[in-house]
C-alpha cells in the first residue's frame, strides 16, 4: 500500500493533514511530476477553468460529488465532509494507519 500525507490550508488559517492512499497516491505524485502542474506552492489543485490561481469554490466541488453519486446510483446523502469522516472510520476500522 502506498501511504502520503498532505498538508492543506484549512479554515481559519488552518493547517489540516489529509491521508492519501493508494491510487489516490499514485494520481497525485503522477500530477505533481507534471511538467504543466503548477510549481507554486500556494496554488490550487482544483482550479476553475477560468483562473488557475483560483480555487473551485465549495459549493462547486459539494455538486461535483453529488453528480458523481448520482450517476453511481447512491441516493444517501453526500458531501465533502461525509467522504472525509468515512475515510477517516475505514482507516481506523481496517487498521491502515497505525
């Protein structure tokens, strides 16, 4: 298994580390080798089209997972924070993470 933390800029000026696993891991490393992925440490990973030094805003990425559940056919309720705390109890229930 391949195993990475990220550090992100949180709310408040917070610092949040977020685990990245597998082929998660593997997709991140391949797009910051990137020749084309922006050098800048401060730079958004998910730009809009418009702006690359300009983050999707929360309710664009809270309707890009919900499209995404839908088309899966989940009809539970989904969101951003939801996929992060079902993570978080399937690292701790399956033991990845000691």
């Amino acid at each position: 298994m391949n195993l990475g933390l990220l550090r992100v800029g949180g709310k408040g000026q917070k610092e949040r580390a977020l685990f990245v696993v597998d082929k998660l891991y593997s997709n991140l490393v391949r797009y910051l080798q990137h020749p084309e992925t922006s050098k800048q440490k401060h730079a958004p990973m998910f730009a809009t089209h418009n702006n690359s030094n300009k983050a999707i805003s929360t309710d664009r990425a809270r309707y890009m997972i919900k499209e995404v559940a839908a088309e899966a056919g989940i009809e539970l309720y989904i969101t951003p924070h939801v996929l992060r705390h079902s993570f978080a109890t399937d690292v701790h229930a399956n033991d990845i993470i000691d």
